[in-house]
C-alpha cells in the first residue's frame, strides 16, 4: 500500500485548494495512506474534505529577507522529516512554493509536481525575482521531479517549450468535480431575498477580486448590455479590488449593491462576496462569464457547466478552450468571436477596447435571449471531468514506479 504525501501552500477558498483537498480525500478512500501537509499561515479552517491527516508546517514568525530565508529552510527540514518518518512512497505537491519544496527534500519517494497555471503568461511572476523563477528555479528545479501533471495540455507544452522539460516527464489530468454534489447544491431552495435577484437576468462570475480576473471589464460591458437588455451582473468572491469596482460603478452610472451588508437591494451590480454554495446562484443565473486575462484550469467554468449554463469567457492562457472543446486555434488567444452550442470563447479584456467591449456585450445579449441549450450539450462537455476518470489517472501516476 503507498504512502502519500500531499503538499500544499494553504488551506482556503481557490481551485488548487479545492483540487487538494479535494484528491487527499478521495486517494484515503481508495485505500491509500494519506497525509496533507499545509506550507502557509496558520489558518486550519476547511472549506473542502480533506483525508483524515492534515499536519500544518507553521515556521517560526520573522520578517525580513533573512526571516524569509529562514522560514523556508524550516519548511524544508520539517518535510524531510516527514518524508522519513512516514515512510513516504509518493509525494505530490500543489502550486510552484510547495513544488520547490518537495523538490529539495527528494529522497527514495517518486516526486510528482502539479503544475495548476501558467508560469509564462502569469503577470505576478515579474520583476528581478520573477526573472529569477522563470530563467533559474523553475527549468532548473522542475527537472529533477520524476513526473509532472499538468491540468491542461497548453501548460505541459509550455513547460517544454519554455522551460525545456523532458515531454517524457509530462502528462495532462484534468481537474475532477463531484457532479451530483454540485448538482444537488444547485437545487437548494433559493431564500426570499435570493429570489429577487433572479427577477430580470443575470449574468454571473466567480472568482476573488484580482487584477487576474479582470472583473472591471465585466462591469464596463455590463454598461453596453443595459442599453439593450435589463440584466444584472452577479460577482461571488472576495479581494482588496471591491472599492476600485465600487468606484467604477459609481462613476459608470451603475447600481451597487453590497449583498452581505445590505441583503437585497435593487441594483445593476452585486458584490456577493464568498458564498459556500455558489451553484444554487449558477442554476438560476442566464449566463456564466469568465473574465481573466490567464488562469490553470478555471474550476468555475465547468462548474457553470454541470449547472447547465452556458458560458462566455476570454479565451485566455490556459483553460477556457480546452474546458469548452475548441479546437483548431492559433497558439495565440483568438481575436474574433468563437461561439459553440454551450457558450463562447472571446478576445481577451486585459486592455480598455471599446470595439473588444461591444464584442462582448453583444454577444452576451444573444445568450441572454438565446434558449438555453438541452442538457445533452453540457453532459457531452462535462463528461470528460468525472471524479472517477480522473481519480484513476491519479492512481496510475501513484503506483507508477
């Protein structure tokens, strides 16, 4: 029976927290010795099931470059001796802290990297030090992994295009999602003030409030849509924009509404915050829509899918092409309007273009009044994602020597 040990940067509220959490559980469920170790912070608060184990590696608080220094020398001895008194078999990290991590404390285990998103067109790696993990930590360290699965085939080409990683060390699984939990989620019963919000159009989006996600856009072509179709647009998630946006709809002419300050008001735009179950709001919503400049492989959008709404999105590096099945691209993100029977994949929004605007706000104009495709559409998309599809390919690179 293998011991496995999962590393991941924090327990919280994103996709590659989710996906780790997620796989600790399920891996136990298969009978595997599970352990999930947590590199960041101190917060133990649980948003997805975990297995059984979960250890926190909290270094010594100290500030500084040299407090940082120290702190990952600490992180680094303590998964050592992880490593060795479990009798560890197979370690697989989760995000680029922890892949350098279960690098540098490889021993006789088969170390498996998980590579959730671009390292070349991610906007955060920049400056000196980004410079540093592109040219030097990331081709050099990467390496010296036995295997490396990535959530979509564009990022394991990258990696061997880019970073010139052995394409014999790289393989593809995509993120798995539990379908009738979702589903069941979507059909819990709406409160009287939830209900409200669904009594013109919505348009809906998920995710934190980030300069990745490019929700400003969303509200500026929310402006376009108004003068055609009465819509609302709904944001879910937290993050240190939400007074920039606030501001924006204000000098845009636009209604805002705070929802967990307020509750309902009438409005143009919702700042939902952090909900537990988003996908009661997808079921009721018209439309889904992706905004982001570069993502992994956005978990709301399929997500969306299973809740059998369709979906416009950027079609940014990497993901949203391959979750909606569009083949036959450039390497380089489309220009034009790309629409398929469950949704559309659209120019991307990380500059102010008027004529990039009314691309989209005319066609999210036609998904609102287009009838909404039969569940067949979704199913045949989704299918590709189930836990136990993927779950099996998990199994194989674990009991692969």
């Amino acid at each position: 029976m293998n011991n496995v040990l999962l590393i991941g940067s924090e327990l919280g509220k994103g996709g590659a927290e989710r996906s780790i959490s997620l796989l600790s559980y399920y891996l136990e469920k298969q009978g595997y010795n599970v352990i999930l170790c947590i590199l960041s912070g101190t917060d133990r608060e649980k948003f997805y099931k975990t297995c059984e184990k979960v250890l926190f590696v909290d270094p010594p608080a100290n500030s500084g470059l040299i407090g940082k220094i120290k702190a990952w020398q600490y992180r680094i001895r303590q998964i050592k001796k992880i490593k060795k008194e479990n009798k560890i078999d197979v370690s697989i990290s989760f995000l680029e802290g922890p892949d350098y991590v279960n690098v540098l404390t490889k021993g006789k285990e088969k170390v498996v990297l998980s590579i959730r998103g671009s390292k070349v067109h991610d906007k955060v790696i920049a400056g000196a030090m980004g410079e540093v993990r592109k040219r030097l930590l990331i081709p050099r360290l990467y390496k010296k992994a036995d295997e490396i699965v990535c959530v979509t085939n564009v990022l394991a080409k990258e990696l061997h295009e880019h970073f010139a990683i052995p394409a014999r060390k790289l393989i593809t699984i995509y993120n798995f999602y539990e379908v009738d939990e979702i589903k069941r989620l979507a059909n819990e019963a709406l409160s009287k003030d939830e209900e409200l919000l669904f009594s013109k159009p919505v348009i809906i989006t998920s995710g934190r409030l980030h300069v990745a996600k490019e929700q400003d856009k969303l509200i500026r072509i929310l402006k376009l849509v108004k003068t055609k179709t009465d819509a609302r647009l709904i944001i879910l998630g937290d993050g240190d924009l939400k007074d920039n946006f606030i501001s924006l709809c204000e000098e845009l002419g636009l209604k805002w509404n705070d929802w967990k300050e307020t509750g309902y008001t009438d409005a143009d735009v919702y700042f939902m915050g952090f909900q537990s179950n988003a996908f009661k709001y997808y079921q009721h919503s018209k439309l889904f829509a992706l905004s982001s400049s570069w993502e992994g492989f956005p978990n709301v959008v399929a997500e969306a899918l299973i809740c059998n709404i369709p979906v416009v999105s950027t079609d940014c590096y990497t993901g949203p092409r391959e979750i909606l099945n569009v083949s036959g691209l450039s390497d380089h993100p489309t220009e034009k309007l790309v629409r398929t029977a469950a949704g559309s994949l659209l120019p991307m929004l990380n500059v102010v273009d008027n004529n990039r605007f009314q691309t989209w706000a005319d066609e999210i104009v036609y998904w609102l009044n287009a009838p909404t495709p039969n569940a067949g559409v979704f199913t045949k998309l989704t299918s590709r994602f189930t836990l136990d599809t993927m779950l099996q390919q998990w199994q194989n690179v674990i009991d692969t020597k």
